[in-house]
C-alpha cells in the first residue's frame, strides 16, 4: 500500500518521467482528455482560459518513488479565453510575446508523499523567459494499476504575473482590470508508453 501511494504521487507531476531500470514505466500527456485551465480576477469578475496545445512525459519509478520525474511543454499560440481579440493580444509582444518565447516548460527536481493518493512534485517552471521554483499538488483520480491509462488531478499556489514579467504598459494595466494573482487548475489523463 505505502509503495502504491508514492508511485501516486511520481506519476502525477503533469505537466513526464524518467529513468533506465526495469521499475520505470514511462507515460505520455493524452491531449484529448486533458485540461491545463486558468483564471485570474477582472474587475467583478473572473477571466477562465486554457491552454489547447500541450505535451509532456512521466516516469514512474514504482520502488523508489522519490526518483520519478515529469515534463511539459504548453504552446502559447494555443491560449483560449473564448474572445479571439483578447487572445491576440495576449500572444503579442505587449504580453506572453509568443514569437520570440513560444512556450511555458516545467521540469520536476523532486517528489514527495502527502497522502494516501497525493504528493508534490517540485520543479521548474519557464514562462516569459523567465525560470521561478513551483510546487505542482497532486492526487490520484483513478487506480494506478497496470492498465493503460491513469488521470491526475493538479493545483499550484496562485502565481502573480509580476514574477514572470507579464504585465501590459502601466497605463494598459490600470485599464485592464486584470488581477496579479493567477489559478492554475490542471486535469491530466496519461496514456502508458510504447
């Protein structure tokens, strides 16, 4: 039971895995069933988005949990708020500038149990350039068993968007409305690799 809760928490990292002994079983992102979704304050109100195109690997080291490991990549390109005007402006130079830094990246340091069907995973995240620590939350939404396919659920602590430099022209910033402060809610189906 102790070893089946801590690969909980090492397969979960979303946003993959790795190592070379026969312990690991190695999962990719399935796109289709999964969700890496925000929302920020906006005057009375709250903004939701998510992020369409993703990919990213988890590596489950079944006897040593604590060597498990995660990887993703999101595609800013594919940033949808549901307002096409917003979502340009949000790709531009003013903000995420996604022609110059395509992409937010997170690579996992290291994994911890928190309970029976949870953990942390500490990593990286890269976003705007910029690299700042992250704790991913975890917990497991279906058995980790042989099967083929598993799903996570994935929280963080708000992030603020001053300490990844995405902030608009002080005078955009006032009319914007926008909060500092940033949910991240994440759901990742992971699909057993070849």
């Amino acid at each position: 039971m102790k070893w089946f809760a801590g690969n909980i928490i090492a397969l979960l990292v979303l946003v993959g895995l790795g190592a070379a002994t026969s312990a690991k079983e190695n999962y990719k992102f399935d796109s289709s069933g999964s969700t890496i979704g925000f929302s920020v304050h906006q005057f009375l109100g709250t903004t939701r988005g998510k992020f369409t195109n993703f990919s990213g690997r988890i590596e489950v080291d079944r006897e040593r949990p604590e060597n498990s490991s995660v990887t993703a990549q999101i595609e800013i390109r594919s940033i949808d708020t549901r307002i096409k005007k917003r979502d340009d402006h949000l790709r531009s130079a003013e903000f995420f500038d996604a022609e110059k830094i395509p992409r937010i990246t997170f690579k996992s340091r290291s994994v911890r149990r928190t309970g029976p069907q949870s953990g942390d995973i500490l990593g990286d995240l890269t976003m705007h350039g910029v690299t700042k620590p992250i704790t991913l939350h975890v917990r497991l939404l279906t058995p980790l068993t042989d099967t083929a396919h598993t799903r996570w659920s994935v929280t963080t602590d708000p992030i603020t968007r001053r300490d990844f430099n995405l902030m608009f022209t002080p005078a955009l910033e006032s009319l914007s409305g926008i909060g500092q402060t940033v949910a991240i809610n994440i759901e990742i189906e992971a699909k057993r690799a070849e």
